[in-house]
C-alpha cells in the first residue's frame, strides 16, 4: 500500500494491453457467481437482452417500409393498406421492445436483491475462517472494508454492464447489416471515429480504481469518524471531552483532500470525454451529409434516407452505451479483484483431529514457549514454562503489558507460539481438533464483547449450541452471580440489553461482568476455566465469593486467572509473575513472600495501600 499521505496516487504503468484484458478477466467469474445466484433470472435476462438487442434495427427498417409504402401511395402506384400493416407492425415492435426493456429491469432488481445477499454471505463466510491476525494487520484489513463496501452493487453492475454490452453490440451489428446496403465505408469510418473514446474511457475507469484503491486507508479513517461521532457507546467521552469540533474538523479535512483528488480526475475524464466524442459527431454528421446528398439525387429512396438518418443516430448512442459499460465494466472488475482476492487469502487448514491426549491428567504445559505479535520487534512473551496440573487454581501476575493476556491468547490458539510448545494432556494443541479443544476451555477476557442481545442469549453465547436453552443458561447465570440481578429486570432473561434495539437496557460495568463470567461457565464440559480481570468492576464482596466459588474446583478441573487484587490472587494454588514477557518467579504465596522478591515487593505495596 501507498503511503496515504503522499500527494499524488501510484503512477499506471499497466500498458493498454493489460488494461484491455483487464476489462474482462472476472467477466467469467461473475457470470458463474450470477448463474449461481439464479438460472432462472440469467435465462430471463439473457432472452431479453437478446430481443432488446435485435428490436431495434427491426423498428428501423420497418420505418423504412412504412415511408416506402406512403411515398408509393401518394404517388398513386399502390394502394394505403400495405402502409398501415407496416404501421401496426412497428407499433408492435415498439411495444414489444418497452416490455423487454422493463422486463431487463425487473430482472435486474430482482437480480441485485439476491447477487447482494450472495455475495454479502461469501464475505461473511469468508471472515470467520480467518486469523485472529488478519484481522490485526491493516492492510489484510483494507481488503476486507473495501470488498464489504460495494458488495452489493458491483458484481450486479459487472453483470448488467456486460449484458448491455451485448445488447447494443447485436443491435450495432444489425445497423451495420442496414448501412452495409448503403455504403460499407461508411460502417468503417464510423467504427474508427469511435476508437479514440473507447481508449479513453478505459483509461480513466483503470485512474479512477486506482485512486479508489490507493486511498482506501483514508476512506476507512473517516468511517471511524463517524462511527466515533454517531454512536452511543462513545457519545459519553466525545461530549465531555469536547471532541466533537476537532473530530468533524478532521473528517471535513479527509473530505477535502479526497474530493480535490475526485474533482481533478472527473474533469479530465470529462474534458477528453467532450473532445473526442466531438471526433464521433464529426464523423457522424459527415455520413449525414452523404445520405441527405444521395437521397437528394434519388440515389435512394426517402424510406432508406429515414432509416439511415435513424439508424446513424441509434448507432451513435449504441456505441456510446458501450463505451460507458466497458468503462463501468473495468471499474467493476477491479473490485472483482479485490473480491477475489480477499475471499481467496490463504488460510491455514485446521489442524489436528485429536481429541484425547496420551496423559489425561497431565494438565497443561508450557514448554520454552515464545511469542511475537506480527510487527512487532521485541517477544510479548520469551522462554515461558511452567505446568499446571488439574485441580490448581494458577494466578498470573504482573504490570501492564507483561503478557499476560498474550499467554492466555496462545493457551486459547488465538495465536500460535514463534516458538516452543504448548500442550494439554501431554498432546500438542496443535494436534488437537480445534473444536475439541474449544469445548474444554471456558474463557472470559478483559474486553469481553457486551452483545446487543437479550441478557439470557448473552449468557448463553458461551455455548452456541444451547443459546436459547434456558435450564443451563439459569444454572450459569446462578454460578456467575448474575441471576440475582437478572431477576429484577423487566423482563428477566428476556430483556433485551444495550441501546440499539427496543427497550434495550444498560447495565453497570459490574453487572456486565457477571454477566460474562456466567457466559465463560456456560460450558459444562470446560475444565480448564480462564478468566483475564474478570473481576475488576464488581464490589471486593462479589469477587471474594466469585474467587470461594472457585475453590470448589473438582479434581480434573483447571483455573488460570488473572487479577491485581492480591486479597484474591493470595488464595491461588501456584501463582506465576511475569515481567517483560518472562516469567520470573513462580510458587505459592508462602513461598513467593520468602523468596521476598517481585512478587513480594508487589504485594507489599498494595497491603500499605489498604492499611
Ligand atoms: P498484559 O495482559 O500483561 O497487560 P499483554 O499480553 O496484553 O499484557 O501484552 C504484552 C505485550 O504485547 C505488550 O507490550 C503489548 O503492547 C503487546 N501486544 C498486546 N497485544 C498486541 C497485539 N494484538 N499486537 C501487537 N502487540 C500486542
């Protein structure tokens, strides 16, 4: 990606060649993705294309009949009957037309509806096989916004763009069949006065992506503006700190910038769009001329004049139709590509199928284990081992940014160590079936998600499967300490929570921490239990008798917690500090405060606090 703050986008250095191919390369690939979407609809819409496109020459060269006919009659040589049949029959023809014409539009809506939900799906689908790491790198990111924000539009407009294309190059084709009559140079100079715009057109649509492209990190800061500006959960701090001048200030600046690069390329697309389009006119009012002269010399007949004067006009605007789908086409494959290329990213196949190890009460080990976050230059977590066997509580315990969190991500399989091992029941997790894995361990971090659901489904996310099944959801929400709270809302399990929907309900800090350690117990089968700061918000009181319900673990089960209370991480069994990364001390807290080192500096420390 560019540097976004450069002041002009990357140069094209794709020759016309490729920009040519390019227009159709994923004509292919959308045409399978419609034939997918509906059959029904491409047959519909394919047939209509077809009779829109032959229809128009047809309504020509019946004019033409019809004028024939009436200059005969008047002459005396023939009677009015035939030009009235022509008459009906063009009316016909017309009618016709119009109904294929709405019939194309129908189709179509009907088409965008589906193409958009498809397409929207595959998005979707394709985001949650992904990394939690792609997710975090921004320019995988980039992909992802960009291939969301015209999912709906683009590939319908691709599809439609190349039916329009075909329809007017049938109907060119019947035009040129008709003036072929007249004079096949003139089907020649009218086809090379049209070059000129159709090299262009493609040029400009290929700038205009680019531009698009380059620029995406800048459009994606101003969706955040507004996010940021718009939305409740940030409206509290955005008043009180008065953000929202500079805020606007920064989005309007953005603007600013993106327009001034909008308008500089619209209007020279606009300016050579005039100049040569005037060589068409040029072109088109010569052979004008020519027909008015040849008519004026009896050369042809009145009819014929008629229809070539009719099929010169409808031939200019076929030929501009065209030129504006081949330029929407290439800015539509460009997304394509993008499309493609984000639903295409490798991701690594799942691991393992295993789901028992060869030690079952082996616990979980820590083997040398090392981290870097992709970036990043110095190891989140450096040399780390340590076991837990089952029916231990462990703390983890350490400043801000000690990598705390970070060990739990790779306990979990958020992330996989740079190096060293990690394993649970004396098997490596990566040979572990990942859903296996998933249901043994219940988790709850420090930035829990709060879902705009009701408070019952927000407990019971933390087992999918039994999202609405209320007994063990009840049974969670008791062993979490919510259910005492959730009994006083309006509508118990079933309120809806936050301020999104209707009658949403907020609740305190405290409550939604409840609320997310019922969900990381909604599991039963979970026996390794971790909870990152699950306890910051609520009263001593509660934590205390969260950290007693804990002591109640059974045999097979396992704790790691995270907390930096000390009343509360005394009471672990073995207790780990981390510092920088490395774990420095590990022991009970009897023997951590006779050791009288980190651990009992830190714990000092609070104590004073309290006393
Ligand atoms: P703790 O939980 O002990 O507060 P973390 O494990 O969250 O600490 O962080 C350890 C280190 O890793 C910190 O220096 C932090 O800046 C860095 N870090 C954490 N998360 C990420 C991330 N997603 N990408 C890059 N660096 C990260």
């Amino acid at each position: 990606m560019a540097n976004p703050h450069s002041p002009s986008p990357p140069q094209d250095n794709t020759s016309l060649l490729q920009r040519s191919t390019g227009v159709f390369a994923y004509t292919v690939r959308a045409a399978e993705l419609v034939w997918a979407t509906s059959k029904t609809l491409t047959f519909v819409i394919g047939g209509l294309t077809l009779i829109a496109g032959l229809l128009p020459g047809g309504i020509a060269w019946t004019g033409k009949q019809l004028i024939d006919a009436v200059v005969a009659s008047a002459n005396g040589t023939a009677p009015v009957d035939p030009a009235l049949w022509w008459l009906g029959l063009e009316a016909g023809l017309v009618i016709t037309m119009a109904a294929a014409q709405r019939g194309l539009s129908v189709a179509n809506s009907l088409l965008r509806a589906q193409l958009g939900h498809r397409v929207n799906v595959m998005i979707l689908d394709k985001a949650q096989q992904l990394e939690l790491t792609h997710f975090e790198d921004s320019e995988f990111y980039d992909k992802l916004t960009r291939a969301r924000r015209e999912a709906s539009s683009r590939p319908l407009s691709l599809v439609r763009s190349t039916f329009g294309l075909i329809q007017n190059s049938i109907s060119l084709i019947t035009y040129g069949a008709l003036l072929l009559a007249f004079s096949p140079w003139a089907v020649l100079v009218l086809a090379i006065a049209a070059v000129p715009a159709f090299v262009a057109e493609t040029k400009f649509a290929g700038e205009a992506f680019r531009l698009f492209r380059w620029r995406s990190p800048e459009t994606r800061k101003q969706m955040y503006l507004e996010t940021v500006l718009a939305r409740e959960d940030y409206a509290k701090e955005v008043k009180l700190f008065g953000l929202g001048e500079e805020l606007v200030t920064r989005y309007r600046d953005i603007f600013k910038t993106l327009y001034g690069e909008d308008r500089d390329l619209t209007m020279r697309r606009g300016l050579w769009g005039f100049l040569l389009g005037l060589l068409s006119t040029a072109a088109l009012y010569g052979a004008y001329a020519w027909v008015t002269i040849s008519a004026a010399a009896s050369r042809i007949t009145l009819g014929d004049m008629t229809m070539y004067l009719l099929v010169f006009r409808q031939g200019q605007g076929a030929f501009s139709a065209i030129l504006q789908a081949i330029g929407g086409m290439y800015e539509d494959n460009l997304y394509l590509s993008n499309l493609y290329e984000f639903l295409e990213q490798e991701v690594a196949a799942p691991s393992g199928d295993e789901t028992t190890g060869p030690a079952p009460k082996d616990g979980i080990r820590f083997d040398h284990v090392s981290f870097t976050y992709p970036d990043s230059t110095t190891p989140a977590l450096n040399d780390v081992t340590f076991h837990l066997k089952p029916g231990t509580r462990l703390a983890l315990v350490g400043h801000n940014g000690s990598g705390k969190t970070t060990l739990i991500k790779l306990l979990t399989r958020l992330y996989e160590p740079s190096s060293g091992t990690i394993s649970l029941d004396g098997r490596p997790l990566e040979e572990w079936d990942p859903d296996a894995l998933r249901d043994r361990v219940g988790v709850i971090f420090q930035d829990f998600v709060r879902y705009q659901f009701t408070v019952g489904e927000n407990v019971g996310v933390g087992d999918v499967d039994r999202i609405d099944d209320r007994p063990p959801i009840e049974v969670a929400a008791e062993r979490g300490m919510a259910a005492p709270f959730i009994a006083d809302l309006p509508k118990d399990y079933d309120t809806q929570l936050g301020r999104w929907f209707k009658d949403g309900r907020e609740l305190s800090i405290g409550q939604w921490q409840k609320v997310a350690l019922s969900r990381a117990l909604m599991r039963e089968t979970a026996d390794i239990l971790v909870l990152d700061e699950p306890t910051a918000a609520m009263d001593a009181e509660a934590e205390a008798e969260i950290f007693q319900r804990l002591a109640d673990l059974t045999e097979e089960q396992m704790a790691i917690l995270i907390s930096h209370r000390f009343s509360t991480v005394r009471m672990a069994d073995h207790i780990a500090v981390l510092h920088k990364g490395e774990l420095v001390e590990e022991g009970t807290h009897e023997q951590l405060m006779a050791l009288d080192g980190r651990y009992a500096h830190l714990f000092t420390l609070q104590a004073k606090g309290y006393q």
